[in-house]
C-alpha cells in the first residue's frame, strides 16, 4: 500500500513540478504589476506588459515554458471569463 502511494506522489510531483516554475513566475509578474500600480498610479495592465516583455525570455526556453503557456493560455482565458461575467 505504502508503494502505491509513493508511485502516485511520485507522478504527481512530476506532473506539477514543470507547471509551477512557470506559473509562479507568471504570478510574480501579476503581483508585482499591482504593487508598482498602486504605488505609482498608472494602470496594472501596463505595468504587466512591460514587466512581461522584460521577462519574455523565460518563455523561450526553460523549465518555465510548460507554467507560462498554460497561464497565458487556460488561465488568461479564465480571466476574461470572470470579467465577462
């Protein structure tokens, strides 16, 4: 029983791993547009933009390209969604 749960965790841990190097840096892009637009007053929008063509690079080649593309692809989608709404 012990193994199963080992193997289990193990392919998890496999499949999520790739995912969160992008997606963390793809939330650290989002948190800290926020904070430059709330102290700065310009809008979070371009403050994302900018900071994403500064970070595009990881794009390109990494371990954060699986974690970016589904934030820029299932989650972005998510997002205009919820505004949708």
């Amino acid at each position: 029983m012990l193994s199963k749960i080992t193997k289990c965790t193990v392919e998890v841990n496999a499949r999520i791993k790739p995912l969160c190097r992008g997606l963390l840096a793809a939330g650290t892009v989002a948190i800290a547009a926020q904070f430059l637009s709330d102290h700065y007053g310009g809008p979070a929008m371009l403050f994302a933009l900018l900071l994403g063509m500064g970070y595009h690079f990881l794009s390109e080649e990494g371990p954060c390209v699986v974690g970016i593309e589904i934030a820029s692809s299932l989650i972005l989608k998510f997002g205009v969604a919820l505004l949708g709404l």
